[in-house]
C-alpha cells in the first residue's frame, strides 16, 4: 500500500448528487398512491390523545408506589 498523501483530495460532489437522487426515485417508488391520505391519518394519529393508565402494568407501580411511599411517611411520623 501506497503511503498516505495528505494533499490528495477526492471530489465525491456528484456521487453524493447520484446518491440522493437514488434516493428520491426509491421514495417516490415506495409511496403509496393516496399518500395525502396516509399523511393525514399518520397526523391524526400522531395527535391522538396518550392515555398514560392504559396499560395495566404502569397503573399497578403507580398504585403500588403510592402505597410504599404512604407506609413509609406514616412509619416515619
């Protein structure tokens, strides 16, 4: 191997360029045909209320939390 040249310098500019728009014709590709559709249900979605208690298992630590923390004040006073 060649030793290494420090003033070498390498344009990469239009790969970059054919990368990207690689990119764009794989996406286009991949879209679906109603993507206003799909945005605007990705939206709402996204926007939909979080019901933090919905799953059983963050409401039973919370509880039990609540109740250890509550013996504790109590055995303190």
């Amino acid at each position: 191997m060649d030793d290494f040249d420090s003033e070498l310098r390498i344009d990469i500019r239009d790969r970059v360029r054919d990368h990207g728009r690689r990119r764009l014709a794989i996406a286009r590709l991949s879209a679906p045909a109603d993507w206003e559709g799909a945005l605007r249900h990705a939206i709402r979605q996204h926007r939909a209320p979080v019901t933090i208690f919905s799953g059983s298992d963050l409401k039973l630590f919370v509880q039990s939390f609540l109740v250890c923390f509550t013996a504790t004040m109590v055995f303190l006073m």
